[in-house]
C-alpha cells in the first residue's frame, strides 16, 4: 500500500475511535478494546476493583451516561453530549441546585487558553467538576444553576488487551500505549493507531527472530497492573516502547531508556539519524508516560518512548485543542515508518565475524569488487563490505558498525548478507 | 544577619588585618594570628627555624622595623611606613649610602603598570632591595642616597593558626588558606576573612555530620610543614578547598582537585551551576597556591579552590593595587555563601534506597501528590521526588541525583527528607 | 642543512623519479628501488608471480616498451612516450585496427575534468585500454584507428625494497609506502621521497632505542604479500604510520589506526596540537591505502597514517595534474619535519617516578628554581618541571604530561631530563 493510502487509513482509524469518552476503567475503554480487536486479535482482560498491585489498588470502576449544567431558564449551558471533556475524568452523581459561587468551586478553565476546554481527572479523591473554557467561565451571571451528572461509581474492573506475536525465541519486544483518554488525539490515539497498524504489519511477516508484545492499558494504573500480573516473565522483554504524541507535526523525539545505552537506544537513535530529517534526544527523566514503571528502579527494562512533540510540550496538550485537526496522516505515517526501521534493526542486528581477517580478502575475484567497466554495485555497497569486513570481529555488531561508519543500517545489512553468501563472513558465537 | 550587613563586616575585619606587615615568618604573622583568635578559638603553633620539613626547611625568622632611603638632602624617598610593599619582603639588615647605580640594582618596578608598587620576596636567597613604582624610578636621580633597612633575620620560629570542630565522624573537611602575605587584600587576605566567617557559622550548627579543620597558614613552607606534622592523620581527610581571592569582583572560578571528579569537585561545580550566575571550571594544574602541595602525587587529597579571579590573572596581582577598593563586600558574601552552599551538600549527600522499587509507589494517598484543588506542593518538588526514588537504587547519592535531574540540591534533599519520612526511602548500607 | 635546502633536495629527488612508469610488478618497480638503493642500503626482494598470500595471488609480471593509436594518416594521436598514463596499466598487448565505435569502449576520460588524463588499472582482469583528455576524447572523428601495444604479460615476479635500522630493542617502528604509481607526484612519490629522507636522517643517529623498518612496496598486493611473509614478526612493531599524500600545500591530515588511542596517534595528534598550524584528524576507517591491510582485524597494528590532503579529497588525485607542480618543496619539508617530530617522541616518551612525591621538592636550592634577580629559566620551563613532578607517579608518560598540561613535548622532555640529573625523578619500572 502507498504510504500516503496508509497515514490515510491510520487516521481514519482515529477518526473512529476519537469519539468514545475513556476513562482508566469502564465502558468507554472496554468499546475501544472492541474496535481494535475487529484489526488485530488482541485477549482483553478484567482486572476486579480492590485488587493489590504494588503499592496500588485498582478502583472503582466508572461510567458516565451524561451529564450537564443548566441554568434558572432551562438551558443547557455546558453538556458532556457536545464534549466528553466537559466533565471531570471520574466525577462522582450529582444532581442538585447551585448558586454561582458554589458552582464555580467545581468549574475548571484556563485562562491563559480561553478558548480551550482542559482534560482534568480525579481518580483517587471523591469529587465532581466541569471543564469549560475561560470565555465561557467568564460570561457565567448570577444565577441558580443545576447541575446533573449520572455517573457511576462502584466495584467493576480495570480492562485492558494485549497482543503476543511469536518469534522464533521467547524473547520479547514489548510496545505498549495507554487507551485511557477520552476525546484526545495525539495524547494518545495516536499510539493506540500507530501500534495496531505496527502489529498488522508484523502479523504478516514470516520467520520473525523476536516474539512481539502489544499492550493497550490504562496509563500508569494499566502498566503497574501488567507489571504486577506478569513480574516473573519481565525478564523476557529485551527492547520495548511506549507509544505516545506520534502524529503531531513536530519532529521525532526519543526518551532513552533508564539505561541509557540500550541496545534500543542504539536502534531509534540510528533510525532518527538515517532519516535524514530533524530529531531530537532525550535523556530519561522519570516523568512521563509508562516508561516511569517499566524503568522503575526495581524493573529497569530496556523500555525508551519515540515519540514526535513530548507530552505537555505543546500547547494543545490535555485541552479540546488536541482533536483531529492537529494530528496529520503523514505524521502518523512516519511515525510508524521508524518503528517499523527499528523493528528491521532489532530483526537484523547480527555480530558476525570475518573468516579472512588477515588482510582483505580479493572481493574481485568473487564478483563482490566493481573491475574496470563493470558497476554494477554501487559505492557505498562496497564501502559498506569494507566496513563489516574490518569489524566483524565478533565485538562489533551490524548495528554498531553502521553507528560507526555512519552508513545507513539497511546497506550494512545488505553488505553482510552479500559477504555471507560469499562465505566471507560467519555467525558469531557471541550473538 | 542580613547578607549586606555580613558582606560589610566580612571587609570591615579584613580593613582590620590589612595595614600588618606579615611575611612567612614573624611578628606579623602573631598579630594577624592573634586577631583571628579574637573572632574563632584557633590553638597557635610555632615551628622552629631549622626543622626540616620533607625536602624543606623552616627558613629563619624575619622582622622589620622600619626601612627607608634617603637622598643626599635626608629626605626620605621611599619608606617602609607608606607601604610595607617599599621593602623586598625578607630583605636583611642595610645601612648604607650607595651612588644611583648600585641603588638601581636592588630597585624593583614594573615599566607596564608605572603608578603600582611591585611585591617582591627574597625568602631563600639573602638579599636586600626596594619595590617602587616606576614613574618614582624614572624620576631618581644622579646623587648618593642613603639606605637603610632596620630588619632581623635569625633563628626563631614559623607560626601558623588551627581550628578543629568536630563532627559526629573523625572524617574531616579541611579548608586552608594563607597569612604570608603584607598589605595585599585579594590575595590573600579575602581568603583569611572568608574561613574566619565560615568558621563562625560552623561552630554554631550543632550535629555537623563531618569534623571540619580550618587552617591559617605561610603559603608553600607552612602548607609543607602542616602536611610533614600531620601525616598520619591526612587519610582522614575526605574533602577540601584553598580559599584565596575570593573577594574581587569577578565571577567564580573552581580550580578541579587532581583527581579530578571527587566529590568535592561535583558538590562547588553543583553549587556554581545552581548559583544562576557565570562561573568558570578549571582542571587542576601543579602550579598555583597550597593545592600544589595537598595534591602532590604522595598525597593526591580531595582539594580544590574556589575563588573569583584566580592568582595572576588579575593585573592588580602582587602589587599596591590589591587594595581595599578592589575587594568588594558583597563579592566576600557571595563566595562565603557558595562555601555554606558546599557545606550543606557534603553534610547532606547521602544515599538513599527506594524501599518500593517496583513501579512507583502512590504519592497521593501519603499527601505527596497534588490531587485536584490543592497545590500545596511545587511543581519541582514533585519532580524532585521522582528523581529521587526513581534513582535511589544505592548507587547514586542525592548529589548524583540533584546533578543527573539539574535541579538544584536543596529541592532534592527536601524531596528526600519527606519521602524519608513516609517510609519509601531508606538510608543505603553503602554511605 | 637549511630546511629551505632540504626541501629542494626532497623535490629534486621527486623530479629524478617522476617519468618511470611503475605498476605493481616489473621493471618500473625495479628501476625506481635502484636509485632508492643509491641513497639508502636497502634490500630488494621479488616473489615470484603465482605465489599464495594469504586470500591472494602474486599476479604475472607486466612491462610495457611501447603503445599508440594512431589515425588513418598514420598520425599518432596518443603515445604512451607523452605520457604513462595514457595506457590502461595492466594493459594486454594489442594490434589491430579498430572503428572509432570499438576504440571508443576502449578509452577512458574524466567528463567533468576535461583537460586531464584519468590514471587507471586493470590487474586482475585482463583488458586493454587508453586513458585521454576528454578535450581529445571529443575530437575523434569516424575513422579506422590502428591500436599498439606492445607490452608483457607473464610470469615473472613483483619486487619490493625494505630497510632495517637496529635501534637498542627489537621492538619496531614501521614506515610504510608504495612505489606502484607511474607519473604521479603527491599519491605516491612524496611518500617515497619522504621516507628516504626520513630513513637518511634516522641512519644519522646513534643510540636509536627503537629499531626502524621501512618498506617500499606495491600497494595493496605488495602491503598483503610483506605481512603474509613477515606474519611471524609483526607482533614486534610497536608503532607505525604509512606515507603516502604528503607533499601537496594543504594542512596536514592524521588518519588514526583502528586501536584508534594508541600510542602513536598520541605523538601525531600532540606533533600537530604544538606545530601551531591547521591540521584534521580523521577516524580510523576501512578504505585507503595499505594501512587496510595492516589495521584489517587479524592484525589490527597500531599504524596510522600522516598525510597532507587525504587521497580523494584533491581533484588531482588519479589524474595527470598530480604532477610536480603540486607537490610543493616546503610541503615535503613540513611533513618531514612532522615524521622527525614523531620519532623524537616515540624515542624519548618515558614513565618516571618523582622521588619525593610528597610536596613539591625545593627547586630553588637546586638551581632549578628563579630567584629575585635571576632570570636564566624561562617560565615554560619552570611549568613543565612542575608538571613533570606531579604527574610522573609511574602511571603517566612523558607525553601524557605533554598532553595533559598543553606543553610542547620537547619542553617536558628538557624538564624531565633537568629533574632527573638532580635526582628528582627516576625511570618508572612500568614502562
């Protein structure tokens, strides 16, 4: 398929599952599992209210059928039908009368962005509230006021999926993005996209070296669950990534690991170089997305986040401005075109080790050397079999002597493969 | 005390000590020594002429009374009683009358800096001569000038000024700077009056975790000295600085220990780097002040020096120009503050275990976590806290932390101080 | 003699080589290591065509009397005579008449650098061949051209030439160039220039700690054959570079070897740092001339390589302009002065021990020191004695404390040798 068809379908995608009003737990998540599940045959699992993981506890499950703010003439001022982030993430039942001062101690705005609602939540202390924007917190009179919110809160369970492609080892590569935002679309539909497209792809490839792990879970409480559930397998997981902000017109950013020089690292770095495009690295810091619990100290995974702009360096962040308008097809797209490089590399990256390190070997005489008047390899191919000749010592990698030679990872790969077939190089015993 | 006020009183003790005329040896030295004690409770010791220190050895004594040269009508040209600078520090006795020509051959000046009085020094060879400024040696004339140098170099004693606060552990800190030098204020005088200060602060905190050791010595044979009688103690020392031109307008310099990433080296480059203003970092070179002798290869202690602008790069360096107008008060301040600062880091760097390693632990329901409504944390502080338990894994102190996060190294120990205190941080066994 | 002088020598020595047209094998080769055998005593040795090194074969033996084309009124329109590298090296013997469509897959020429003649070769394929101006190459009318080549192609043998100078260990510094090249000046005969005067100057000195090899071989093919042949002694050479490029006005051009911090990357790098004029450092990479060979991964020799404009980075590279116009006498000169700089620190570089490493020893009762009134060191002088002393514990040499402290080597050298006659220091065992 084109590239340009498919940024085309991965927002479509999004255009469906913008909609649906999410939360950490409920309905909202358990119909988006649904959808995702119609493109990839993910298991989806309940977790009940109250059980211990860690330190936490998973909550009370809740659910929203609508909600509203009515003012003495009847009308609807604010109405959770218009936009699911009118309402207080977990906001408990309420229906009563209020005056404005009472009102406006459940009213959250900004007025720096007077034209945005914010997404706000409340998940660990009873509360209730209403998001609206500054203009129209502002315009509010005097006035009795209703205000109508039929939620429920009570013993359910925390729902997530999850998807296991299996490789020829049990080593695993973990990607996992967080389905617990309502109406918000590149915080964070936009890795719930890119990774159902990711797992398509990878469902069709054939002889894969690494079993592949998908999650779609609740942030921070979803990943200290999964965490919990599965602390005996962890060991498994040799590279990962969280998937967040990947359609935003911004350049790609990646947060390293908490180890800093994983074989990951490597891997996204050498993608983002190759790109020939801007980019951005960042260190780890331990805010941010899930990547704080699967490189909590006590887990320290191998786990880094491609992302485009960070969470809460853009504007549109956690408020309405966050829609359909700011993700592009063609972000997504190449979003998804460096996971895909990166997965290419975790797949390719060979140690080999040069049977003929004493000297060069003639690569004329195995048709691997352009003579005079033949060329049909091209430059950077045979500059690229010097390189692997010279460093595969069983030390260096296909991925370290790209890193090294700053000759894109697919030529070195290539490279090996022709020296290989020449029986020039050998699998080494180190890999 | 309000900073001004201490910057104030900080120069108004150096005014006191500035008009002695001190050498390596002598009365000079007592008085400034005894001045010193009025304000910290120093013990005083003398070293007798002739001991052999290492390869040194203690020179004789040296006194002066009075100096002058007179020209043919008796009128006095130069005298000692206008600048102790007038006479090469260690000149010996000299009553004689001397035709232009042999006067020009113990006259000292500086044809680049015409309006500045030079400071000389003939410790190791007898000698005897007059620093002048050069407009004054341009203008002597043909004549037959008397000189005479009223000065008593004989067996006596070297004396310097130590001052030991103990701590809860025998491991020191130790803090050294000199008291060899006449009516010069940058060098070294700022020096003396910074660790008389920092000295009064330290005695009044109570439970200091290190033992602190403040010394007042001649620069070069007093510090070689101090380290032949103190030999055996010197393993105890784990932390130092050379305090010198501290007090010149100029911005911080930290010339780094020999070893070159002790801890003493990360706390002043923290302390520089949260302090918001221009510093400068230099790696450690043999040539310099008594850090030449603390890091001698037989020694190779953790001591550095943080000044303003270090020695010789200032142009009023060793001549009349170092005088009070170039040493600011509120320069003094702000270099005592930058070595409170270090303190407090040294005190307080310890290491920390995360004792729920396994994702992070709930901060809201311990009141660490800003639920909606309340924001009775900073920002910062929030981030603090999770620098510090995600890092403190035993291998990293909270300076480590503060220096990894770039937040500054109080907000960190705070951090660590409530998480302490809710159970989730333990002290590591490895401190 | 005058460096001015010495460079004149280095090019007329050039000039005397210029017009044989050399290749890997035969008589060129042959003729070109005579007149190297009438300025210094080296051995000449051949291997006979057929012989295995390592993945190679020694090919047949190629010479050449003659070669032309002419045009159907008998004119020559190209002679070898004019220039050797009008012919295809390598080139079969050919005579027939052929179509100017024939003749034309035949000739080679440089579009984008008309005026020139491309150097090219056809070892290891047979083929014949012209190399022409494009100018000229655009000029051919339709006709019937007669082709003439009178050239060998048989079994024979390839020659090269090595010379050893005995130093007071066994322990080797190899120097490296090629004498494969016909009429091209900067790649290669300033190499060859270079290390004849290089070999001239070291066969001067006495007391030489190191022994010295030079070898002057066909690239590539020769560089595998020395090594297959000497397999069993490398393990001696200690240090290397290979010359080649050294005679064009650009600045100087260090191409690491692949141990990439060895020692003699060290000495070239500090020998371009104090020569105070621009200079490039490059990593190690595997394409180049015959340090290929020497860094390929079974042997991974600690051989670099100094040149001036990197082959392939100068538009004359390989074509008729590398001629004696520009290599520049003064720029053999530099570059000989830059290998002689080299050698004088491999020779000196020692570890010592300062014997009183605790404090500083007093220089002045040594005379080392300046007293008031004395001038005779100078202060670089008095510096490096300081740096020489805090740093020569046994772990660090000479160089290091050059590199180190930003001094010029010969500047620590003087030092070191001052504090050694009076007994400060001691050779180090560890070196």
């Amino acid at each position: 398929m084109p590239e340009k068809d498919l940024g085309k379908e991965m927002y479509d995608f999004m255009h469906e599952l913008y909609p649906i009003c999410r939360s950490i737990t409920g309905n909202g998540v358990r119909q988006t599992l649904k959808i995702i599940k119609s493109h990839i045959p993910i298991e989806i699992s309940e977790v009940s209210s109250g059980t211990k993981v860690f330190d936490w506890t998973i909550p009370k499950e809740w659910d929203v059928s609508s909600a509203y703010i009515k003012n003495s003439k009847g009308e609807k001022i604010v109405d959770f039908k218009n936009s699911n982030l009118h309402l207080l993430n977990y906001s408990i039942p309420v229906k009563k009368k209020v005056s404005l001062a009472e009102l406006r101690t459940h009213l959250h705005s900004l007025p720096d962005q007077p034209d945005v609602i914010p997404y706000l939540t409340s998940y660990y202390k009873e509360d209730w509230g209403f998001c609206i924007t500054h203009r129209k917190y502002l315009e509010l009179k005097e006035d009795t006021y209703e205000v109508f919110i039929d939620s429920k809160l009570s013993s359910g369970s925390m729902t997530y999926g999850e998807l296991y492609i299996k490789g020829k080892t049990a080593e695993e590569v973990l990607f996992s993005c967080y389905v617990c935002h309502p109406s918000l679309c590149n915080d964070n539909l936009s890795g719930v996209v890119l990774l159902v497209f990711l797992a398509k792809s990878l469902l069709k490839k054939k002889n894969l070296k690494y079993s592949y792990r998908f999650i779609f879970i609740p942030e921070t409480i979803g990943a200290i669950a999964w965490l919990s559930i599965n602390e005996k397998n962890v060991g498994k997981i040799k590279h990962g990534l969280v998937a967040t902000c990947v359609g935003d017109p911004g350049c790609s950013t990646y947060k390293k690991t908490r180890q800093a020089n994983a074989i990951i690292d490597q891997a996204v770095v050498k993608v983002l170089i190759d790109s020939g495009k801007p980019y951005k690295i960042l260190d780890f810091f331990p805010s941010g997305s899930d990547e704080r619990q699967f490189c909590s100290p006590g887990f320290n995974l191998p786990i880094g986040s491609l992302m485009r702009t960070p969470y809460g360096n853009f504007p549109e962040y956690h408020t309405s401005a966050d829609d359909l308008n700011f993700v592009k097809p063609d972000a997504l797209m190449d979003s998804l075109s460096k996971y895909l490089q990166t997965v290419y590399i975790l797949e390719n990256n060979l140690k080999y080790v040069n049977r003929n390190p004493k000297c060069e070997p003639q690569l004329g005489k195995r048709g691997l050397y352009n003579l005079i008047g033949g060329s049909k390899r091209s430059k950077i191919s045979q500059t690229a079999m010097l390189w692997v000749l010279n460093f595969s010592d069983g030390s260096n990698s296909l991925l370290d002597i790209s890193v090294r030679s700053n000759i894109d990872f697919p030529s070195i790969k290539d490279a090996a493969d022709d020296l290989y077939k020449s029986g020039l190089l050998k699998v080494s015993s180190s890999n």
